[in-house]
C-alpha cells in the first residue's frame, strides 16, 4: 500500500505562486532519487491561484519522514528554484492510498 502525502501551500503573490509551480520539475527529478518515492503532482487552485497543493506518493510512510527530514529535501528546493521562496503550509497529511 502506498503512503499519499498531501500539502496545501499559500503564497503572498502571482509571481511567488509561478516560481513554486516553476520548480516542480526539479523537484520531482530529486524525489526519484529517493528510496520509496513513487510519483508527484503539483498544482494551483483554480479558484485561489495563491493556493498550490503537492501530491507525492510513497512506498512506505518511513520513506516520507525520511525525505521530510534529509537536508537534501531543502538543498532541492533551493537548487530547483525555490530559494528564498516564502511559502506558507497551511496543511500537511500523510495517508494510506491503495
């Protein structure tokens, strides 16, 4: 059975919300090099364009919190261009899918 991990995310403006769609792609390519990850989604509310929700599917709910917590998981935000990015969760979960 697979672990969903889901996060709803605000940021302050249009361009904020364009970088953090924007660095999608790289952060995708490092989640594949982590043990148990399975695929992701990143999207924008349509109807809150500030609002951006993540979808990430993992093998085990050990490999989530050991991505959450790895230092790689920041150096990949910052190397896909997401530094200094301000975005605030306003919602985590992490529940069976499967």
């Amino acid at each position: 059975m697979s672990i969903l991990s889901t996060a709803l995310y605000m940021v302050s403006t249009e361009e904020e919300a364009e970088q953090f769609v924007a660095m999608a792609p790289g952060m995708s390519a490092a989640y594949e090099q982590q043990p148990g990850f399975e695929k992701m989604v990143v999207a924008r509310d349509v109807m809150d364009p500030l609002m951006i929700v993540t979808l990430s599917w993992w093998g085990s709910q050990e490999a989530v919190d050991a991505w959450t917590k790895n230092q790689g998981y920041r150096a990949a935000k910052n190397e896909s261009g997401g530094q200094g990015l301000k975005a605030k969760m306003e919602f985590g979960r992490w529940t069976p899918a499967g």
